[in-house]
C-alpha cells in the first residue's frame, strides 16, 4: 500500500485507523507467541 493512495481515501485520519488496526493484529501475535 503506497502513502498516496491512503491520502486519496481521507488523508490522515485513515492512516491513523490503518495503524491502530496494525498496531492491534501486532499485540495478538505478539499474545500468540508468548502463550505457545
């Protein structure tokens, strides 16, 4: 995914979505690993 199409489809406030949905997938695999 490139920054340009993320600031056609609303600019900041979609990248700060994108990166809290990022940031939570990253918690869970990080919760995965430590109780495998």
């Amino acid at each position: 995914m490139t920054g340009s199409s993320a600031l056609s489809f609303g600019g900041l406030p979609l990248r700060l979505d994108l990166d809290r949905q990022v940031r939570r997938y990253d918690l869970q695999q990080m919760h995965r690993q430590r109780w495998s």
